[in-house]
C-alpha cells in the first residue's frame, strides 16, 4: 500500500507499524539506533502538524521510503532521515540550550548534540539537509533552491534524503489543503530538473532501479505542480 494511503486509512499507528516491520530485518543494534531516533524525533516534533496530521508522519515515511524503495539499509542514512528536521525546527531543544542564542550558535550546538548522540556521520548528513537562516531581503524560495543545489552536489548521501523529503512533499501536494499545494507547487517545481540530474549521476548511491522509480516519482511530482500552478 502506498505510504500517503497507510497516511489516510490507518494514520501515525499505521505508519509506525510498517516501519516496525521495516526494522524487524536490521539487527539488534540498528533497530536500537533507529527506534532511539524515532523516539528522539517524536519527542522534538511532538507540538508540531503538518496542516492535516502529525508532523512524525512525514517523518515515518520519508524513513519507509528509503529503506523499502530505495533499497536502502545504511544505518546513519535512516537515522539521518527521521532527524532529518531536527536541527532546522527545533535546535535549542535538541541542543538544551535557551532559544536566545544567535541561529548559528544554536544549529552548531544542535549538530554537535546529534554527532554525541549517535555519531558524527549521522550529524553531517543532518546538517546537509538543514536548511540555513535566510537573507529577509532576497527571495527564500530561490535561496531554498540554491542551498538545496549546493549541499547535495557534495554529499551523495544527503542526496537520498532530501529526494525522500521531495518525493513526500512533491508527490503528497495533493494530499494537503489547496493554499499549502500551491505555496509548495512553487517552492519546489524549479528544483525538479536539477534533482533528476542528481538521481542519475554514477556516484548517487542507489541501484538503477530506485533511480527509475525515484525520476517516475519526480515525474508525477512535476505533473502534480503543473496542474496546481495552471489553474
């Protein structure tokens, strides 16, 4: 079944129980690693929604995505992946420090909390996804695209995730209310040709054919953004 279905027939529990069978296949000591970031993800997000449900549904299944059909069972990419908005939307949690501290100071001291944690891979790719504070004077969405572009062309890994965290938000548009599709229609349409370039480069680290189905999924996306943004 689709992740956005298991999302609107059996909700959290649902998702939460396919990536439990998920985890079944992975070691003792992996298991624990990710079922401490879940926890850990669940926890910082627990406050937070995304317009229709719980922000740790994305989550679940930006992770259920990677493993199931990317192929994927590296360790720190899926810890990476549930964590993968930790340090952007919750650093003074994540790092125990007091939301006075200055942007920079926090989103180190969250990366740095998150290397203690599990490990320093694990932080690096997180930090890869962070999206930075942007300049109020400049467009964000282009800003967005920009850093997106430059992070993911040095870290293949990185890759993976944020094209799991797209397919979500990209593929998922119809699954939100019409003002959110069509912010999101724009912010992420531009940034399609440029992840299909991605994908399809020798040195992202997944097998031909997640890549194939990872640029139908980009696809469907663009075809979704296309019908919000032409009405």
């Amino acid at each position: 079944m689709p992740l956005h279905a298991i999302t609107e027939v059996y909700g959290e529990a649902g998702l939460r129980d396919r990536f439990a069978l998920e985890m079944e296949s992975f070691p003792a000591g992996e298991r624990k690693q990710l079922a401490e970031a879940l926890e850990l993800a669940s926890d910082l997000h627990a406050a937070d929604r995304r317009v229709r449900e719980p922000y740790v549904n994305h989550l679940l299944r930006v992770a259920i995505r990677i493993i199931r059909y990317y192929g994927v069972r590296d360790v720190d990419v899926l810890v990476a992946a549930l964590l993968h908005d930790a340090v952007e939307d919750h650093p003074a949690e994540l790092a125990g420090l007091e939301t006075g501290a200055s942007h920079p100071e926090l989103t180190a001291a969250a990366v740095a909390e998150l290397a203690r944690r599990f490990n320093p891979r694990v932080a690096e790719l997180v930090r890869s996804v962070t999206n930075p504070q942007y300049d109020p004077d400049r467009d964000k969405h282009e800003q967005y695209r920009i850093h997106v572009a430059e992070n993911l062309e040095r870290d293949p890994w990185a890759r993976v995730i944020k094209i799991s965290d797209f397919t979500d938000n990209g593929v998922g548009v119809i699954h939100t209310t019409l003002d959110k599709a069509t912010s999101s229609a724009r912010k992420y349409r531009p940034l399609v040709p440029k992840l299909r370039e991605l994908v399809g480069r020798p040195d992202t680290p997944l097998s031909t054919q997640a890549k194939e189905h990872i640029l139908d999924q980009l696809d469907l996306a663009e075809e979704r953004f296309a019908a919000i943004l032409d009405e």
